[in-house]
C-alpha cells in the first residue's frame, strides 16, 4: 500500500522531512516491486552490464535537513568487485570510437566534463584487464556508459542534450530529449 501522500505533513521541519523521507522510500519500494513483477510478465530486460549501483541504500535525512543517498564507492575501481574493466573490453572499439569522436568535437563545445570523460575513458582504455584502476575516473564517463548499455534500435531519454547528442551520433544510436526549462543545450 502507498503513504497517504494528500495528508498535510504538519510539524516541525524535521519531521516533515522524515515523513517525505518516508513517502520517498516507501514509493520507490513499490516502483521497485510493481517493475520487477511487470519484467518477469514481459521479458523486459533492465540493461545494467556493468552492474554498478546494484543495491543502492536508502536516501536518510542530514543534520542539515536535506535528503542525502550516499553511493558506496568503496569497491569502485577494484576487478573483483567492479564488472567495469570486462564491460570496457568487450565494447573497446566502441569505446575508442567514442573518445576519438569527442576529442574531434570544436574545443568550444568541449566543456570540463566532455574533457573529464574523454580522460576517464583514456584511463579505463589503458588499464589492463584485471587490474585496479582509479575508481573516481568511472564517474565521469557515466553519459557515455548509459550510451554503450542502450542496445541498438533503442532510444536512449535524456534531458542532457548538451552530452548526449554527441555521444549518441558517434555511436548511431536514437536520443530523445525532454525538453524542460533546465535542459542542457
């Protein structure tokens, strides 16, 4: 059953911030059920190949009153526990495709993140197999990860133009952009 999310929250800050702590959890738990059920009815895939972010804790309330989830990266980096290094292997054309392309792109649309990811994914190229590699670098190839999972012919939603459109040219795959008044152009 889903919180009654018309009741007025009422109370001091804290409280109505452990209250949509609450409602936020016990959604996301039913999304999760109602999705998993909806899989197994209609052999529907979720793609996650690189297995990242498998068991993700639950988001808690700060001191501070803001909803924090902390990612646990304590493992990131490490091949006994990161799937990355193999994923990287078997796409490694692709993967080189992709830094070649993003490095001909006109250095005006090469922002500090364009320029994060073509390193981070430099460094995943370099590093041999089996090997450990920095963790942090993985961050910053997150877009272009997204766009290697998508399987061909299927589109890939986003509302980041600005580093999704390029990637998904170099790879031929679909993109859909949500336009909101926050999208990156």
């Amino acid at each position: 059953m889903l919180p009654d999310i018309q009741r007025p929250l009422g109370g001091t800050v804290r409280k109505r911030g452990l209250v949509c702590l609450e409602r936020r959890n016990a959604i996301r738990d039913k999304i999760r059920d109602v999705f998993a059920w909806q899989q197994m009815e209609s052999g529907f895939r979720l793609f996650n190949d690189i297995g990242c972010r498998e068991d993700l804790p639950r988001p808690a309330l700060r001191g501070d009153q803001r909803i924090d989830q902390r990612l646990p990266v304590d493992e990131c980096g490490q091949p006994a526990a990161c799937r990355l290094q193999a994923f990287i292997q078997v796409r490694k054309p692709q993967v080189e495709d992709i830094v070649a392309g993003l490095e001909a792109l006109p250095a005006s649309t090469k922002d500090q993140e364009t320029l994060s990811r073509i390193d981070g994914l430099r460094h995943l190229l370099a590093k041999p197999p089996g090997t450990p590699f920095e963790g942090e670098k993985c961050y910053h190839c997150g877009d272009a990860l997204i766009c290697l999972e998508a399987p061909l012919g299927y589109t890939v939603a986003t509302k980041n133009r600005r580093h999704f459109e390029p990637l998904a040219l170099i790879l031929g795959k679909r993109l859909s952009v949500a336009e909101t008044a926050r999208t990156a152009t």
